[in-house]
C-alpha cells in the first residue's frame, strides 16, 4: 500500500469522531435559522458569544494537550513506573484550578462581563457559557489521555454522547417547544417545561448540560492529587506558554471577525449583521470538515515518512490532491448555492450569502498553510508557526478595523481571505529556504484558477430549471474528471 493511500486511511481514523460530532452540530444550523427559533439578531448573540468561548478556551487549557502529549514520550516518564500516573494527575490539577477560579469569578461577576460584552440583557447566557469553557477546559486532558493511549473508540463514543445529548434537547427545547410556542400551537407538556423569557439561552443551557455529561462519563478516570508534582508543572507551562500564545494567534484569525463586528457596526444592526454573517459562514463546512481531518492524519504522516527516500516529493504530491478536492468542495458548493441556501431555511439570513465563495477560497488557503507547516515541525522550528500566526492575527486585526466600518461583514470576509493567503505566501517563502520542497505551485494555481472560473461563468450563463442543473453538473464532472486524470498516480506507490 503506498504512502499516500496510508496517509488517507490515517485522515479517516483521527478525524472521524471529531469530524462527525462536527457535523451533527452543524446541522443544528437550519433549527437556529428558523424563522420561528430565532431571527438574525437572535442568532447573531449566539455566533458573538461563542467566539468568545474559542478565544477563551485556548487560554485555559494553556497548550497543555500537546504538552500532555511531548512529555508522555519523555524517557524519564517512560521508565518511570509512576511516570504516567504524575504526569496524568499533574497536568489535569494543572488545568483544573485555574478553570475553577474562572468559573467562580466569572459566576459572581456575569451581569458585569455580560455588561462589558454589549449583552446585558443576557447576563444568565453569560454565565451558563462561563461554566462550559470552565468544564471544556476540566475535561482536556482526560480526552488527551485516552487519544495517548490509543482508546480512539472510548474518545470517539464520549464526544459523540455529548452531541448526541445536544442535539436530542436541541430538537426537543428548540424544534418542539419553541417553534411550536412561537407558531402558537403551544400544549400542556410545552406549558409545564418551556419558558419562552429563556430565549437564546437555551443554546446555552443544552451546551452546559452537553458538556457537563462529558464531565461525568470522565470522573471514572479521574486523577488522585496525591500524583500531582508542582516542578513538573512547572516544566509544563514553560513549554507550554508559547503554545498557548500561538493557539491564541490562530484563534484570533478564526474568531475575531464576528467578535469585532459587534464593536464596528452600528448597535441597532450589529446582531442582526453577526447572524447573518455566522450563519452563511457555515456554508463553508465542506472545505473546513475535510482540513480538520487532514490535520490530524497529516501530522502523524509527515513525521512517520519524512526520512524516506522521496519524502519530500510525497509531500508536494499531497499538495496537488488537497488542493484538487478542495476545489472539488468549493465547486459542489457554488455551483448549487441556490440549492445549499436552503440549509438555512430562513429567507433573512440569504443576503450573506455573498460572503460563501470568499471565505471557501480563505479556507483552502488556510488548509495550504497548514500542509506547508511540514516544514517548521521537521526542522524543529516551531516558533516559526507561532511567528506565523502571530503575523496573520495582526494582519486580522488591522484589516478588520479599516474594512468593517465600510463594508461591513464583507470586511470582515476579505480580511479573512487576506490573512490567510498572507500566512500561505510567508509560509512557503521562508520553507522554501530551510526546507525546500518541489510545489508543483502553477498546478495548485490552476486548481484554484480553474474553479473559480468555472463557477463565474456558470453564473454568467441565464438558465433555469433542469438545464440550469445539467450545465453545473457538466462543469463540475469536468473539472473533477481533470484532477482525475492529472492525479490518479498518487494512490501508486513511488519508486524505491
């Protein structure tokens, strides 16, 4: 079997349980969306709030999984008897004190955080999404320990409880009563256990509920404190730190657009603006579901192969077909947009849809700097990702202050795109002198070149009805029969 076909098997077994319970949770998106669940200003508080629990969590877990995970390997650890019990013990006290004192801070100061957020009048939403990142943040390292010890069913079946008790709420809180409360068609069950003055927070309830199962499916194997050892914590954080700070950077180029839109825009529309923009953002799934399983079956690869004869050719061929399908997704995707609109049911949120081809193409570039990250992590330069992200945050943030107030959330979508196209062209530039490999970089352009073309001429061409559907199919049968034919000697082994 060759090097590659491994690599894809490596993407589907990392990535399923993540990706899935990604998946299930994406398709809440047309129950929030629903005219009769919330409008866009409902929705926008709920986007705004939870980019703050991506912000925040980073914070709190303080690059400790990966962290976990180098010191598991230590040999001091590895021949010590004990040594994985103290490690274990220490790195999950490590994390839960500081998420305590932020659960209990955050509780007894929620209206004031609410008030600094611009979302007093959701105080309680506050405090419900407070305990969920303090219990995110609590349950870290117990899921990093099982992926260490290569448990991938358990961790699979206890991330997919969670969603799965998520989703069976959701459908019940929000599908049944509340739509059925709004359409006034409310009954005596609906009567005894819905209260409508809850409003959006019952996103946040069946979140905290959702994750507080985790917590409990987890104390079985909780750590005894008496393993707990304050100077291998220490050693810890310090290699820690600059993980956090990195995490951080990446995070801020994820989230800050919909943090920042409601501190740019005009309060009588921000939330309305948030939602529609969090909303139509979803629609770029196809392309960030695959990147989030390429990332954590490409990691392991890269490093497995990297002393093979050819590696570096290997990894240049990886580069073709990542782009190739992803190109493939952005095609399916706009090619049907006025068929994939439809996932968000509501006719409010589908002025956004603009934004969709934009951060596809954001997203693929992402998806590129991350393929090209082989180079730092095998010279063992790590500071070079996390000089890289720092870079893109800043290009974020000055981007996002001179494009929102003009174009509102299309500002925040081009700055989106132009960061992470500038981390891509730095990443390969500064690869290319310390580790070069053989791009093939005027394929990946035509790939990307090509389909976009494709999709702006189909739009050029006024069809309607099946003949609209058969050109489109045409099209992209097309272009997927010419990454076909360009790239179906990379599922052969190379020469040795």
């Amino acid at each position: 079997m060759s090097a590659l076909r491994n690599l894809a098997g490596q993407t589907a077994i990392y990535g399923l349980s993540s990706i899935v319970a990604r998946f299930l949770n994406f398709l809440l998106v047309p129950l929030y969306t629903n005219k009769f669940v919330f409008e866009p200003a409902e929705y926008g508080v709920v986007t705004a709030l939870y980019s703050w629990t991506a912000l925040l969590n980073v914070v709190l877990t303080f690059g400790m999984e990966t962290t976990f995970f180098r010191f598991a390997n230590k040999d001091h650890v590895k021949q010590n008897p004990d040594g994985g019990r103290v490690l274990y013990a220490t790195a999950t006290w490590g994390l839960f004190f500081p998420a305590l004192a932020f659960m209990l801070i955050g509780g007894l100061f929620s209206e004031q955080l609410a008030d600094g957020l611009h979302y007093g009048a959701y105080s309680s939403s506050v405090l419900m999404l407070v305990f969920i990142i303090g219990i995110d943040a609590i349950t870290a390292i117990p899921m990093a320990r099982l992926r260490q010890q290569g448990r991938p069913w358990k961790y699979a079946a206890i991330n997919l409880l969670s969603v799965g008790v998520n989703i069976a709420l959701s459908l019940f809180f929000l599908l049944y009563c509340m739509k059925r409360y709004n359409m006034g068609q409310s009954n005596a069950l609906i009567d005894a256990v819905y209260d409508p003055s809850l409003g959006v927070g019952y996103v946040f309830a069946i979140n905290l509920v959702s994750t507080a199962v985790k917590l409990l499916v987890l104390l079985p194997s909780w750590p005894a404190f008496r393993g707990f050892e304050k100077d291998l914590l220490r050693a810890m954080l310090a290699f820690g730190a600059p993980l956090m700070i990195a995490g951080l950077a990446g995070m801020v180029n994820e989230t800050a657009d919909r943090v920042i839109l409601k501190y740019l825009l005009p309060a009588d529309v921000a939330d309305a603006e948030i939602g529609i923009y969090g909303a139509c953002y979803k629609l770029a799934v196809l392309i960030t579901l695959f990147i989030q399983a390429f990332r954590m079956g490409a990691e392991p690869f890269f490093f497995s192969h990297a002393k093979e004869k050819d590696s570096r050719e290997t990894f240049a061929r990886i580069m073709n077909i990542f782009v190739a399908v992803c190109m493939s997704a952005f095609l399916v995707v706009m090619l049907f947009i006025d068929l994939f609109k439809w996932f968000i049911p509501n006719p409010a949120f589908h002025e956004g849809l603009r934004v969709v081809p934009i951060l596809m193409l954001a997203n693929v570039f992402l998806g590129i700097y991350y393929n090209q990250s082989v180079w730092y992590k095998l010279t063992d330069r790590p500071r070079v990702g996390s000089a890289i992200s720092i870079i893109g945050a800043i290009i974020t943030i000055v981007l996002l202050f001179a494009l929102i107030p003009a174009l509102g959330y299309m500002g925040a979508a081009w700055a989106t795109f132009i960061c992470y196209f500038s981390m891509a062209a730095i990443s390969y530039a500064w690869g290319q002198k310390h580790y070069p490999i053989p791009y093939n970089v005027t394929r990946v352009l035509l790939y990307m070149a090509g389909a976009v073309v494709l999709w702006w001429g189909c739009e050029q061409v006024m069809l309607d009805g099946v003949l609209k559907y058969v050109l489109r199919s045409v099209v992209l049968l097309i272009f997927l029969g010419v990454a076909w034919r360009s790239e179906k000697d990379v599922l052969r082994p190379l020469p040795s």
